[in-house]
C-alpha cells in the first residue's frame, strides 16, 4: 500500500486542540496506510526560516518546519490573508497585493519543497490542503519528485476575471497543472477553474475536469464537496443538554426561539447585511416581536489586519443600534459575542436554535450550516436559512435558500423558519441528514484519495 503524506499550512501535533472535522479525517486517513504529516510549526523564529522538528506516534511522522518572522509577514498575514484570502472570495477590490509578499509566498513553498522531497518516495501519495501552498507541486516538480501529488481548495475558486487581475497570476494560479488532481468544493468552482485555464492559464480543457497545461502535463480536476463526522457530531448533540452553559442559555430565553449565527468574524460571512436583514425582519413582523432572539457568534479572527478591526466596530454599533430601537425592557433581540467556545458548546447551540441563520456573501462550503443540521432534535428539528453562496446550499435542498445581499427576502426567510410546522421541519431535515450520513468526512477523504491513486503519474 502506498504512504499517505499530507501536507498543510498547519498540522495537528498529537496532544493539540486541533480537533475539527478536516484533522479527524486526516488523522484517521493517515492511520489507514501510515504516514508522513508535513506543515509549518505555528513558530516563528527570530532569525531564519527552516529549522525542522520531527515527531513520531502511533504509527505517523509528524515534521514542521519553522518560519522567520519576514517570512510569516509575507507568505501568512501578507500575500496568503491579504491577497489570497479576498481574492479567491471574490473581493478584488480588498486585494492588497505587493510584490514583495508575492515573492515571501513562493520562497515558503519553495522551503517546503526542499524539507519534504528528500523524505519522498516515488509510490508516496501527497496530499496537499488550501491556497497557502497553491504553487507547492510544482517546486516539488522541480526537484524531481515523481510521487502523485493531489490538491484540494478548501474556499471558493473565483470567476477567471478576477484572478486574472492579480498581477502575476499565473506563478501561483498557472502552477496548478504540476498537481495530478486537483479537487474543489463544487461544480461551480471546477467550472471557474477550467474557463481561467482556458481563457488565461494557457491550458487546454479537453473535457469536463480534464486539462492540458501549456508543457503538455495532464492533470485532472473535479469536485469533492467536504464533509463533517455526522455520526460523531450527531452523539455529541444528543448529550449537549448536560452542559451547564446550554441551560443557562436555555433558561436566559424564557421560552423564546433561538436564531443562531456562528462565523469567524470575516467579511466573507456577509455579517452586516445579516444584522440588517434581521432589523428588517423586526421592522416588517411586529407581530413576532419578543418571540425570537438572535444570537450571533463571531470569533476575531486576523486581528491585525485593518479591514477585520473595522468590520468588528460596525458590528458593535449594528448591534447597539438595533438593540436602541427593538428592545423591551424583558427582551433584547440582538446578543453579539466575540469569543470561541468550545465544539461541544456551539453543538448544544445548534441543537437550542430553531433557526439557524448562515448567510455568508461567499462561502467554499461552510461546515457550521452542516454541523447545524446534524446537530438537530430528530423529533423537533430547526429550520435551516442559508445562503445561495455557500457551497453547502448544492447539497442542503431542505434549507431555505435565500438571496444574503436581499434584506427582504433574508428578512422573510427568517419570519418562515420562525412559523414553519413541525412536520415541514422534519421532512426538511430529514432530507438533508440523509446527505450528510451517506457523505460525511470520511466518505470523502477516501472519495478524493481513490481518485489521487487512480490517476496515471
């Protein structure tokens, strides 16, 4: 059997707190053949980049590699969070390109590709994870590294004329043809891929998810929706009413629903237009006045970068301006929380809201609207609302789908969830829990890696 070796900017060391959906999969992928787990350290060291550590447990070879602090500055929080990150959700006009990040961003894959090919063998199977190595393949290429080499885009791929407007985009968008595979979210984001191949990669789309690059190298594409740990997920919910903080949120609302936003706090989750929609559900339904309180939980996340601490003050003052003019002295419709909690609280969240409001302007997939769904009471389940741009709305046709730059249509989506029956809700969920059972995140990692090992080298 060939080794497993993932690659990804960050790896979860044994003993660490990384225990989402993805490092499961991974973890458990890694356990099936042996393996190698390859990515930065998460140090950053004073002076030069490239010192390696190495770790070894049950039957998996953990490296990381540390980076200096000029290199973190541009490969991270430079050209991957300020150019990548806005550019591959469609946001052209927060793209803050330098040149001098770009080049951080190609000498880190290239550190990469140096501390990992000599560890490779030729009938190794590479998996690689998200934009921060989008270029690694083919520096791997150059030092001959001959092992099939997999890739998959965790967030959106954007419309060709948007990446064609970066500048140089064709080192770190071109380079994709190295891979052997390359997997996406959706069909959409395949779609995308191919037509910027065509129309400004210089590749040849020979069929759907089939493209010749401009040396003659095939390499094939397709989409690979990710999953969630239904099952884990699921028993975790059923035991969420234990947690003290969950009946103390149950016992705060006095009988009223719960709508429930959970987000990082990034302008891709379309938070301002959510807390106007909601305004407007306020204003357009009285009559569901004091029923219903949303709360909305949003991590800071990027902290350090301008446009994130500007989103974090107009959300304080949305809230506070719709509070000022809805509230009752027994009833505040707006609670806003800047915190992470931990996954076993966010499940008996999920589990409390009858409404689960997940409505980012552009999403890859968005694993909290899955994680909603399967944390539901079989016997008296949410209403999912949700988003025509996140990549999850292709496979939860029980949601109701809504439009999250229409705050009317937003607004009554949320009043629908509110006064939906109790035998729609469940033949609503219904059908979407059957989607995550049969397809969750071990069907998919092992979906992907079959079509990796399937593809002729």
């Amino acid at each position: 059997m060939s080794r497993l070796v993932v690659v990804s900017n960050r790896v979860a060391l044994p003993g660490s707190n990384q225990n989402g959906g993805l490092a499961v999969a991974l973890d458990a992928a890694l356990r099936d053949s042996g393996g190698l787990w390859f990515g930065w350290s998460g140090k950053v060291a004073r002076e030069h980049s490239g010192e390696v550590h190495e770790e070894h447990h049950e039957g998996i070879d953990y490296v990381t590699v540390d980076l200096s602090r000029e290199d973190y500055e541009g490969h991270y929080n430079g050209f991957s969070n300020r150019t990548l990150w806005p550019l591959l959700h469609f946001r052209l006009d927060l793209v803050d390109y330098n040149v001098g990040t770009q080049a951080a961003y190609r000498g880190v894959n290239a550190l990469f590709a140096e501390k990992l090919a000599k560890r490779l063998r030729d009938d190794d199977i590479v998996w690689v994870h998200d934009y921060h190595l989008l270029p690694l393949a083919q520096e791997l290429r150059k030092r001959g590294v001959r092992a099939r080499i997999g890739f998959f885009l965790h967030v959106p791929f954007p419309s060709a004329d948007i990446v064609a407007g970066l500048p140089n985009h064709e080192q770190t968008f071109g380079a994709l043809v190295a891979y052997d595979l390359v997997g996406f979210q959706t069909e959409r984001d395949l779609e995308r891929f191919q037509d910027y191949m065509r129309l400004f990669g210089g590749g040849e789309v020979q069929g759907r998810g089939e493209v010749r690059g401009q040396d003659g190298r095939q390499v094939r594409a397709d989409a690979f929706p990710i999953g969630i740990d239904t099952a884990a997920l699921e028993s975790l919910a059923s035991r969420s009413g234990r947690i003290a903080a969950i009946r103390r949120v149950h016992s705060s609302l006095n009988g009223r629903m719960l709508a429930l936003g959970v987000d990082r706090l990034d302008y891709s989750k379309g938070l301002p237009e959510r807390f106007r929609a909601f305004e407007r559900f306020l204003e357009k339904y009285t009559k569901l006045h004091g029923s219903l309180t949303y709360l909305q939980i949003a991590p800071v996340s990027r902290g350090g970068v301008a446009s994130y601490r500007a989103l974090r003050r107009e959300l304080e003052q949305f809230a506070g301006h719709i509070n000022g003019g809805h509230a009752h002295p027994d009833w505040t419709p707006v609670r806003y929380v800047n915190r992470t909690y931990p996954h076993a609280t966010l499940t008996g969240l999920y589990r409390l809201a009858r409404i689960g409001l997940i409505t980012p302007l552009r999403d890859g997939m968005n694993l909290v609207a899955k994680e909603y769904v399967a944390a539901q009471d079989p016997a008296d389940p949410g209403a999912l609302v949700l988003s025509i741009f996140a990549g999850a709305a292709r496979e939860l046709d029980g949601a109701l789908l809504v439009n999250p730059f229409d705050s009317d249509g937003v607004a009554d989506a949320i009043a629908a969830a509110a006064k939906m029956p109790l035998e729609e809700r469940r033949e609503r969920w219904q059908s979407m829990i059957t989607r995550l059972r049969d397809y969750d995140i071990h069907a998919w990692r092992k979906d992907f890696l079959r079509a990796l090992a399937e593809t002729q080298r």
